[in-house]
C-alpha cells in the first residue's frame, strides 16, 4: 500500500460556515498505474476549497481515488472543527475520521474534472 501522510487541508463547514483545518491520510493499492505524491495533494486541495462536511470530503477523496486508479483507496481525516469552541464546548475535539465509502460518489459535482486532473499527464 502506498501512503501519503499528512496533507494539509483548510476548509469551510457547509452548515456552520466554520473553518475545519486538519491533515489528511491517503493510501491505495498500486497495480499498473501509480500516482505522483502531488495529484493526491491536488485531490485534498480540490474538495477542501469547497463547503462541505469532514466525512462527505473524507469518502469523495477516496472515490475519486479509487475509481480513477481502479483499485482500493482509503482517505482519513484528522481535524478540528472550530465551530464546536463556538457553541460553548470547553475542549474542542479532534477528530479521526474514516467513514464506509459508498460504492457511487453521490453524483458530487465536479468528480469528473478532478478525475481528469489526476490523470492528466504533465
């Protein structure tokens, strides 16, 4: 398995317009194709500079991923949501998240054109 550790991604919560800043982990299984260390980051990079939510970015990363490279991926997030120190939590938590993925990436807009970025040759 091939993994890049510690991505770093800033982003906006999609229903409290909070920051959500944190890393990401991203593995798959290598077989005929293999991925430069940057087109993963750019995948982390495209979802991140949208409003969404930790486990709806967490398992789009890993469906592009997988679907793209025709193997198995796994995405994982580990981030702190400011919104919870604004609504009065004393210790903001921290979060590890790896969600199921779906077998379908929900028809999210714009899978096709990160999918064409990470195969795109330079």
């Amino acid at each position: 398995m091939i993994v890049l550790r510690n991505i770093p991604f800033k982003s906006h919560c999609e229903h409290h317009l909070a920051p959500i800043i944190g890393t990401t982990h991203i593995g798959y299984l290598p077989d005929q194709r293999v991925v430069g260390i940057s087109k993963l980051a750019q995948v982390v990079d495209a979802y991140a500079a949208r409003l969404t939510i930790q486990e709806k970015m967490t398992a789009q990363i890993a469906n592009l991923i997988d679907r793209v490279l025709d193997r198995g991926a796994a995405s994982m997030h580990e981030d702190a949501q400011r919104a919870q120190a604004r609504h009065g939590a004393a210790h903001p938590s921290h979060a590890r998240r790896i969600p199921p993925r779906p077998a379908d990436p929900e028809g999210v807009p714009g899978t096709d054109r990160n999918a064409q970025n990470l195969t795109a040759p330079r």
